[in-house]
C-alpha cells in the first residue's frame, strides 16, 4: 500500500519520528547485508522478540544422482521474552519463517498495491 510506501521511504532516509517504530512487537535486525555470518540480537523493550538475520553462505551438496548442486543456507536467530513467548510459540514462528523462505523466497518482494 502507499502507507506502507511512505514508511518504508521514511526509514531509509533515516527520517521515522519515535511514533512511527514503538509500541512494535517484534523487530527484525539484519548484519548479513554487513557479511555477519550469525549473531544474537538483543530485545528492545516494550517488544517480545528478535529476529537475527545473518548473511547467506553458500555450499554445494549431493544430489540423489551423484551431482553437485549449489545451496545457500541462511542463518536466523530467535531471541525471545520468556515471559510472553515460550519455546513451542518461538520454535513454531521459526518453522514457518523457515517453510517460508524454502517455499516462496520471491513472495518477499511482491508487491501489495
């Protein structure tokens, strides 16, 4: 939509007022843009949890048939409030996040309007 549009514009300029980005519940911090490989961010309170994102790596692997075939592999870390999110809850958001990105990684990217 154009609202979200707008906002996103306002965030890579570096231009959101406080308003815009609190009272979130989940935030999603990404360092593999920076080549992070993997880390463990730290939870902004008043949110619940957050989402690590490391660098994609590339590997090669076996096919059923004796091939090599390129893969990247993503590296996502979960941090969470225990007292708002317990370990089923943060392990079943991470399994669709993970079903997600296998399935449809090209969904991110489309367009709403």
């Amino acid at each position: 939509s154009q609202e979200v549009r707008a906002l996103a514009a306002r965030a890579r300029d570096n231009k959101l007022k406080p308003e815009e980005f609190q009272g979130g519940s989940i935030t999603i911090s990404n360092l593999g843009m920076f080549g992070v490989r993997e880390f463990s961010a730290i939870i902004n309170p008043p949110q619940v949890a957050i989402l690590a994102v490391g660098s994609g790596q590339s590997q090669m692997r076996l096919t059923p048939e004796g091939d090599l075939e390129p893969f990247t592999t993503l590296t996502l870390t979960l941090s969470a409030d225990a007292r708002f999110v317990d370990e089923v809850t943060a392990a079943t958001f991470l399994r669709h996040v993970q079903r997600f990105l296998e399935s449809d990684p090209e969904a991110l990217f489309a367009d709403d309007a």
